[in-house]
C-alpha cells in the first residue's frame, strides 16, 4: 500500500504546463486523430497556476510579485483537438487574497482567457483550506488552525471543527463568483487535505509551508474535542450508557476526551491494542466519527458552493483509495462520500483510480449506489498498460467522466477506448465484502485486496462497503452470492444483515473455517446455513473452489485465464491482464486479445 499522497512530481507538472506541454513529442495526425471529441466524458487534465500558488505568501517558495505564464493558445488548441475539453486551475486564497480585503485575480484571468480562447472549459480548482499568512499569523483570534493529538502543535491548515472556518469558506467563494461569475464552467468545494481533498493533514511540504504536519489524529484544537463530546452524546443519551459500553468512569460529556492511546506517536491501532470488547467499541466509536466529521465539513463546503452555483457546475474531489483501502489515520472514507454527495447531484472525482480492482470498486459501488457521477482520476503517474487498465476499470465501474494529469502522453490510448465509459457498471450478481469493521480497527486488509485481482479473472464483481449494507444493498434482488474473505470480526448489526440476506435466499461464502465473530467476540449466531471454501494463501485452491459455486451466476466468467470479462447487455469487453496474447471463445466467437489491450464486441 502506498502511504504517501500520489501526484506527478509538482516541478515537473508545472513545467509542462508552463510550456503548454511543448516538452511532450507532438505526435503525428494519424496518432492524434485530430478533431477528436471528448465532450461526452468531459475528458479533463489540470495543475495550472501550481507555480503561483508555490511562489505566494503561503507557498513552499516565496517569490514576491511571481505570476506563473499561461500555456499558450495554440498548445490549448492542440489539446482540444486531441480530446481535451476542461482544463483545471489552482486558485488558492493566500495566493489572491495577500492583505484583507485586497483581491488579485491576475494570474487566473491570465488563464481563464488563454483556455477560453483555445476553446476549452476553465474549471477552478479551489485551496480555501490554506488561509492567507494575514489571517493565520497575524489575527489568530479570527481562525482555528487544525491541531493533533500527538503534540498539541498546529498544522496551517484551518481547522474543520471551528464554525467560523465554513464562513470563511463562504467569504473566498462569494468573491471568486462575484468576480469570475458565468467565466467559470466547473468549480471544486475545497474540503481540507494537502490538495484540497477529504482527507486529514498530510505532510506534502513542496506546495505550501505547512507548519507541524505528519499523518496523524487531527481532532485536538477546542472546537474538536467539543464536537466529540456532543455526538458521543447524541449517540448514548447519558454519560452511564457511555460508561457501560465503554468500562469508563466519566463523571459527564464534558470528560469525554478521543483516545488516550493517540497521544503516543507511536501508537498504532491494531485489533490486538484494544484487548476487549469496551476498548474496541470505544475506538470504533471514535475513528467512526473521526470519519464522519470531515465528511460532514465537506458537506458544508459543498452548500456553501452550491450558495453560488448551480450543481452542475460543482465538483468535488473527496481523496483516493491508496490502490487499496488509505490508511486510517488519513480518514478518506470513500463510500461516505457518496452518501454524502447523492442528494445533491454534483461530480465526485476519486483519486488513485489506476486499475486497482478492490479499491476501485469499492469507491464504484458506492457511486452507483447512491446515485453519484463519477470521474476518475489517477493521482498518479501511469505507464501504458498501467492506463489501459486503468480505463478497463473506469469503465467496468461504471465512470462517466475522464481525468488525466498525463493526457497527451495517452491521448491515443484514451482516444481508443473510452467510448466504453459509460456510466453503467458491468452486470454481475456478485458482491464481495469489505471488512469495514477490522479496517476500522486498524486490522490489514491486504489479504482481501490482494485475493480481489484473482477474483477479478473469474468474475465480475461489486464490493459492498458495510455502509453499504447497512442502508440496504444487500439483497437478493440485486446480488445471489456474497463472498467473504476476511470475516475474522464483524460488527453485529451487519451480521444481522447478512443472515437477513442468507435465510431471503442468498448465498453467502466465506473463505476459511475460522469463526465468524462480533466486536464483543461472540460467535455469529445464525439461522442459515453458509458455505466455507479453503482459506487464502499460497496455492491455496480458494479460487476453483469458488468457481464451482459462482457457476451459471451473471458476472461470472469462469476461466482463469488471465481476461477480465465485462458485459452490459449485449455488449462484452475483455482486459488481457497478462503479457501474453490469450485466444478464446467469447459468444460463439473465436478472439484473440493482444497483451494489456481491451477487446470488445462491435455490435
């Protein structure tokens, strides 16, 4: 798992992008099929005005009167011939807003009207998060900044837990509209995250100074430790319910404090550092609402945008998966984003969409679920087969929009494929399950993960987050087969769940012949019958074993052979995810499917 936040190199981006990407070999008429219309996926790239942002008063590399040039026309109007339609740009507040009231939009209208003039739409990529060194040094009465547990120090980043941040939120964004207003075609709610995304402060030191920053628990400023306070209240009514379910002597609310534990630096949570049952639910509480919070502050993000403009022109880029599941302590909670964002019908752009399959569908899923449009991006550098997968997986989830930070580098690829990007997922009657409960304990889920790329080969699948199956997706009406990998602890209410599902007629199968227990430890009492398969592992036959129990169900493939199968209806289209090419039979017909290529059916 990767542990650091995944972008391009910043110097290398931003020269790029200052030299209107002139350091890519132009590429010949027959590669760029010029002309090329990516309007109906919005295919968008971006890290404009990085440099700017960088040289302010609250960047990395302070540079007074520093205005980072815009590409050039032409070099826009090669992209869009290309397949580009959007192009984003930073726009950080202690970039344009240096002494109180005194707003500089200079270097943005430098490139609203470069893209404008190249045709292309200007998007505002928005660091609301990062407030101007006028407001952080030198009116500290006016500001909360985000403070960890571990220390006691400040981050620069304002703090989510202080009302008064949302209101400056509301006063960077009553500006932007009231001076950019319709010359804006697509707008991001900042959230918090070194980019502006939903995730918790990281050390990412080479855009802005950050001030003391590290991964860490980021709830310890006043404002915090009240929020907790008042939803451990809203959760136990009385100070003794929280005692009981805790083995606590907490004379009242105004004594709850977050996790003693965390004042360690390095203290790490595992299932085995909360011994019993009261100290793992005191922690799940916690991390629960830890996770909720910074969505909760996005939401608000989110209405204060939306004060200025119309959903459909609103984004928002919630944080990524780390190719897997992200650590906990970063809090990007994927599928509460979703549930978040569905009732107001705006984009959510996921990071570390690269192929990864679990995590993928794990944010996918949620998507679909909830209602959310989806955009991938990648967050990261990718080579070729890396992009093909990549674009195999965007459109087996069901993406309905595009981004790439490297996007001449796979215009032809891009070019080639993505009329498969859709919006609808592949058909599958398959679910696998993910052990919300031991990620949130702290527990690896690199076992599940892992074992998801061989599922992948036999079959199509959904990943059902336990939110998930808590608000009801469950159901035999949409899945008949639930796979668990990991069901060492899971918590009771979603054992209710599953056992609904089971005794309604579905299917559940579970890897392993260990028991299947709740957060208090007790055995999974339940009233239909289950079927076990070997455990994972090294040539371990978990896979066959399945296949013969997933057989005749949609979604299924049932060769391991290297080819992820993916059908909507009559369309059908197949990954080779080898270094080989693979000849096999798909309706009747015989194919051949080159190495890391996608082969689809063209009825």
């Amino acid at each position: 798992m990767n542990r650091k936040p995944n972008r391009l190199p910043t110097a290398f981006v931003a020269f790029l992008l200052t030299l209107g990407w002139a350091a890519v070999p132009a590429l010949s008429p027959a590669q760029t099929n010029a002309g090329f219309d990516g309007r109906p996926w919005n295919v968008s790239s971006g890290n404009l005005s990085v440099g700017f942002i960088q040289a302010s008063p609250i960047g990395a590399y302070p540079k007074p009167g520093y205005l980072e040039p815009p590409p050039s026309v032409e070099s826009q109007v090669q992209l869009r011939q290309l397949g580009l339609v959007a192009n984003e740009d930073y726009i950080g507040w202690g970039a344009v807003e240096r002494a109180p009231g005194e707003w500089n939009w200079k270097q943005h209208d430098a490139m609203e009207q470069t893209l404008h003039q190249a045709g292309l739409k200007y998007v505002a990529y928005n660091w609301v998060h990062f407030p101007p060194v006028w407001l952080r040094d030198q009116q500290p009465e006016r500001r909360t900044l985000m403070r960890c547990l571990e220390h006691g120090q400040e981050a620069n980043y304002l703090s989510i837990f202080d009302p008064r941040t949302i209101e400056w939120y509301d006063h960077f964004y009553q500006h932007l509209h009231g001076h950019f207003g319709c010359r804006l075609d697509d707008v991001y709610a900042c959230i918090l995250g070194p980019y502006g995304e939903g995730n918790y402060p990281l050390m990412v030191p080479d855009w802005v100074k950050m001030g003391h920053c590290h991964e860490g628990y980021w709830c310890g400023d006043a404002y915090a430790i009240k929020a907790f306070q008042r939803s451990m209240q809203q959760r136990y009514g009385s100070i003794a319910r929280l005692n009981r379910a805790w083995a606590t002597r907490y004379g009242s609310f105004a004594e709850v404090l977050p996790p003693r534990e965390l004042s360690n630096e390095k203290f790490q949570p595992s299932p085995k550092a909360f011994p019993t049952p009261q100290n793992k639910r005191r922690w799940l509480d916690f991390i629960t609402w830890y996770h909720q919070a910074i969505i909760d502050f996005a939401e608000q993000s989110l209405r204060t945008v939306l004060k200025y403009f119309p959903p459909e022109k609103v984004r928002m880029k919630p944080g990524g998966t780390a190719r897997g599941v992200n650590p906990l302590a970063w809090g990007t909670y994927c599928p509460g984003y979703a549930k978040m964002a569905g009732p107001y019908h705006i984009v959510l752009q996921p990071a570390d969409c690269s192929g990864a399959v679990f995590a993928d569908k794990w944010a996918a899923t949620a998507y679909q679920f909830y209602g959310v449009t989806e955009c991938t991006e990648p967050a990261g550098g990718l080579d070729e087969p890396s992009f093909v997968q990549r674009m195999f997986s965007d459109a087996a989830c069901g993406a309905r929009q595009f981004f790439t930070y490297e996007f001449p580098q796979h215009a032809a690829t891009m070019q080639k494929y993505i009329h498969l990007l859709t919006g609808k997922p592949g058909e599958t009657e398959i679910a696998l399950y993910c052990p919300t409960t031991l990620y949130r304990l702290g527990g690896s889920l690199e076992p599940t993960i892992q074992a998801a790329y061989g599922l992948r080969d036999l079959c199509d699948f959904d990943v059902l987050d336990e939110l998930l199956i808590a608000d009801g997706a469950l159901t035999p009406s949409r899945y008949k087969a639930l796979i668990l990998l990991q069901a060492d602890m899971i918590d009771q209410p979603i054992l209710d769940k599953l056992d609904a599902f089971a005794r309604a007629g579905g299917r559940i199968i579970a890897a392993g012949s260990g028991p299947i227990q709740n957060v208090k430890g007790k055995a999974w009492r339940r009233s239909a019958r289950i079927t076990r398969i070997s455990a994972l592992g090294k040539n371990s036959p978990w896979l066959k074993e399945l296949a013969s129990h997933l057989a005749g169900l949609k979604g299924v493939d049932g060769k391991l052979d290297g080819l992820w199968t993916c059908r909507r209806g009559e369309q059908v289209f197949v990954y080779n995810s080898t270094a080989k090419p693979i000849a096999t039979q798909i309706n009747g017909q015989a194919v051949t499917v080159a190495p890391r290529t996608i082969w689809w059916n063209r009825e």
